[in-house]
C-alpha cells in the first residue's frame, strides 16, 4: 500500500506543527515506526477517488496507486505540504477520537450530537465525519474523516461519495 507522505516527512511536520504538550505530537511520538506507516498507509487510502473523491484532472501516470500527482489543465498538481497536513491531522484525529469521550457516545450508538449552541459531531463508522464549532471558519469540517477545507480546491465542484 503506498502513502502520500514518509514517516520522515510525518516525524518533521509533527515537530513544525505541534508543541510537547499537545495530544497530536504525544500520539504520534508514542506509536511505532512501523504503526506510523500503517496509520499513514490508510490515511492515504481515505483519499483515493473510488473510494470517495472525484479530482479535478487525471492521473499523471495512469498506472500510479495514489490518486496524486495528477494533471490539471497542463499542470501537475503534486501532493504539496498543505495536503500533508491535512492528511496528518485527518489520522492524529482519528487516533486520538479512539481514546476520547467521544469513543464513548459511539459505543452507545449516538450518531449525532448537539450541546444546542452551535456545536455539533457526527459519526460514521469510527470516525468523526463532521464537526462544527457553531463558527463556520473553525475548520473542524469534514467528509470521511477527510478535512473538507484542505481539499476542495482539488475536488470537481463539491463532489464526493459519502
């Protein structure tokens, strides 16, 4: 299974992104190597267009596993550092999701929630699919697991499969 980013490239974006005390930096620190690789593996997974996306453009190589590079309108668009991101912060989420209160209303089979104010979440399988602040700018936004704000630049009008 091929990953948009290396474990390298995870371990430097963590360290830029996140202080000591975060719960992001602590998850990623605390997993394996190799379980960090899985983890980016599925991550990776989650964003191929049979599975839920349809991209501007077409593959660069049409034998390529990963949706990216891909050429639209006579560019390449590579998977830039704004995507890795994106894809970093899809995974930590779900990894920390797993250990949160929020596992908890899963397993009581709580889909939806609401505190009345503004704040919302949604679950789908074992993810959070959807999640508002009550502030459309707080970018907690999300289909599948994917944060919708990074990618829909890439996306054909605001096409995905849910």
């Amino acid at each position: 299974m091929a990953s948009y980013m290396t474990v390298e490239q995870a371990d430097r974006l963590v360290s830029e992104l996140f202080i000591s005390s975060d719960n992001e930096y602590k998850v990623w620190n605390a997993l394996e190597q190799n379980d960090k690789q899985v983890l980016l593996n599925r991550a990776s997974s989650k964003l191929i267009g049979e599975n839920h996306f349809l991209w501007h453009g077409k593959k660069v190589e049409s034998t390529q596993e990963l949706d990216f590079p891909r050429l639209y309108k006579g560019k390449v668009i590579e998977f830039d550092k704004l995507m890795m991101i994106g894809l970093l912060n899809m995974l930590l989420r779900e990894e920390i999701d797993k250990s949160s209160e929020y596992s908890d209303v899963r397993k009581e089979g709580i889909k939806k929630f609401s505190d009345g104010g503004g704040m919302s979440i949604e679950f789908s399988d074992n993810v959070i699919t959807s999640a508002t602040s009550g502030n459309s700018n707080s970018g907690l936004g999300g289909v599948n697991g994917v944060p919708y704000d990074i990618f829909k630049q890439y996306f054909i009008d605001k096409s995905f499969i849910v």
